[in-house]
C-alpha cells in the first residue's frame, strides 16, 4: 500500500471518510470563521495570514478584477461563450491567455524589484541600483519594463495611487516594512526622468508591490493575478450568455481583416 499511498504527497491536505484538514486545519472550524483571501494565504503558504495581511492580500485581488471586453483573456471567454463552451470552458480559456506579455507582468516585476531590493542591501543607492536593474532588464529582456506604462490609462492608472496608499498605510502600522513601496516609487522616478513624460505604474506594478511586501514569490503573483481576474472572466462570460449570440468573432462581420499576400491569380495550371 505505500506504493500507492506514497505516489503523491502533501502537506496541504489530509483527509478520511467523514474528516477533512487543510493545512491541519479541520474545514468546519474554518466554515464561517476565515475570509477567502485568509483561505487563499493558508492553503497557499501554510499558515495563516494575520487580518492585516489578508486585507491587504484581499485590496490586490478586487483591484485586478476586470479591464473590459478589449482585454484579450475577457474577449476569449466572451466568445468561447459564443462557440457553445459553458463556464468552465470559457474560464479555462480565457486562464491559458494568461501568459508572459497579458498576465505575467506582476511576476516581471516582483522579480525586478528583487533586484533592486538585493542591490540596495549590499550597498547601492537605490537611485543607482534602480537605474542599472531597468538598464539590466532592457538589455537582457525586452525595453518593456514590466509594471509600468499602459496604452490606455494616461497619464495615470487610477488602481496605481490608491493601491500604494494603501501599502503605506500598511507600512505606518507595521504589517509591511514599505520596502518595495519606495523601490517602485524609484523606477517611476527614473522611467519618468528619461521619457521626460509620465510613464504611469500600472496595474501589475501595484499589485507587484503588494504581493512583494507580503512575501509571495513571483509566480505565485501571476497565480493571484489569475484568481483575481477570474471573477472577471466569470462574470463576463456570464452576461454573454445572458445577451446570446453565435460565433462571434473578435470584429463585427462587415469588418474585415487586411490581407498582405499576392493578388488574386486565375491563372490555373
């Protein structure tokens, strides 16, 4: 049997005919008594959350919701929809969406600030140290900073300032030190100072922060990121079922694509 019973192991779960432990916590003493975000901390870091710390965790998650039917993972689902997928179908599809360039920018840029935060801790000026990280990661990844600029909210993203207040609010109070608070606030300075215009935090860059200052590595920030923006999806996903609709496509059909290739040739061999 300890072939079988050793195939996976967990220190998440512990369970038997009429008894459930999650994280050795008995589920019926967490029915009623932990709020989602405290579930979420404990099943994914073992221990629970203090309320200060899970309400944190909690203001990222509502911030990241939804960003509109534009957005490629909220247009997947409403379409998936469409097709004849149910919840599910379009949740998933609109998960596997995603990735590196629309979902993974908060994981880039708590790897990012971990950069600054190392630099600074063996003795660099932040100033300095933020200016080579930024240098670093246009070099050797792409010049897009992640966390920072977006093609729509300008000159700021209004989730940024009240995300960040709220971080320092948590810092005044000793739930979080503010390290990663003043670390983004030095990537803003200096992408500021050399595009010689705003380049607002965004979304991603605050709730980065936050994800940062709480101590959750970064894939896990992509992992909340994904939670987060499933409320959205499902809610989407949802109201398209309620409007009907077929086969829709990402542009309505009197609109057509532009085509690059040779010109049309009847001429059959």
């Amino acid at each position: 049997m300890s072939d079988v019973s050793d195939w996976w192991s967990t220190s998440i779960i512990d369970m038997e005919p009429g008894r459930i432990a999650l994280r050795g916590h008995p589920v019926q003493d967490l029915i009623g008594q932990v709020t989602f975000p405290q579930m979420i901390w404990l099943m994914v870091r073992g221990q629970m959350p203090s309320p200060e710390q899970a309400t944190l965790l909690e203001c990222a998650l509502v911030a990241a919701v939804d960003h509109g039917p534009q957005a490629p993972s909220i247009a997947t689902a409403r379409m998936a929809v469409t097709c004849g997928l149910g919840l599910n179908g379009a949740m998933a599809s609109a998960v596997n969406m995603l990735d590196d360039v629309h979902g993974g920018a908060g994981e880039q840029a708590v790897e990012l600030y971990g950069w600054i935060k190392d630099a600074v801790a063996s003795g660099t000026p932040i100033e300095k140290a933020t200016e080579q990280a930024i240098d670093h990661w246009q070099s050797e990844r792409t010049r897009f900073i992640p966390g920072f600029g977006h093609r729509f909210h300008k000159p700021e993203d209004p989730r940024a300032p009240r995300l960040l207040s709220l971080v320092d609010e948590a810092a005044s109070h000793g739930t979080v030190t503010g390290e990663f608070a003043a670390i983004s606030r030095a990537v803003q300075t200096v992408l500021n100072t050399r595009k010689d215009k705003p380049v607002p935090m965004n979304i991603d860059g605050a709730t980065a922060v936050i994800y940062a200052e709480l101590g959750f590595e970064g894939p896990l920030a992509r992992g909340l990121f994904c939670l987060s923006r499933s409320v959205g999806v499902i809610a989407h996903a949802w109201e398209q079922m309620q409007q009907g609709g077929r086969n829709k496509g990402p542009t309505p059909p009197d609109y057509r694509w532009t085509y690059t290739g040779d010109s049309e040739n009847k001429d059959v061999d």
